[in-house]
C-alpha cells in the first residue's frame, strides 16, 4: 500500500443523474491494484470525495511506471462539487 499523495488530474460528466469521472493516475508497476472509495457528504451541493488506494500483489513484476486508467460512477445532483 502506498501513502504517498499525488494529484490527478481528471473529467467530469454528468447525465441522468450520475456523474463518471475518469483519467488516469501512476502506479510504481503494472503489479499494484488500483482501488477507489467514494465518500457523499449530506449536503446541498453535495461535496464528493473519491480516495484512490494501491496495492502490491507482489511476486515479480516489471520495475515500470503503469498510468493506469480509471472511472469512477456515483449519482448525485447535478450541482455536486468533486
């Protein structure tokens, strides 16, 4: 698991409702998992907070820098500030 903080840059859709927001994000090798969580805050707007975690499944894995892709979907209103 990796804790360093790094910032992505993103885009942002809406349409019936649900946002998807995607882009992508580095890993130290194509060997780590990427995993996200998606926190809603009771508000009007609502403030969305999407955390992104890695994990090594370790083994051998090439030492390469993976840009791995991601997308996330959540619904809320349409006001929602990410």
């Amino acid at each position: 698991m990796t804790d360093e903080a790094q910032t992505v840059v993103a885009t942002r859709s809406y349409a019936s409702g649900e946002h998807t927001v995607n882009g992508t994000i580095q890993l130290p090798t194509p060997c780590y998992d990427l995993v996200h969580d998606v926190m809603i805050m009771e508000s009007y707007p609502e403030q969305v907070v999407i955390n992104f975690t890695s994990a090594d499944r370790g083994g051998v894995c090439i030492q390469i820098i993976d840009d791995r892709a991601f997308d996330v979907k959540f619904k809320a209103s349409e006001k929602a500030t990410v």
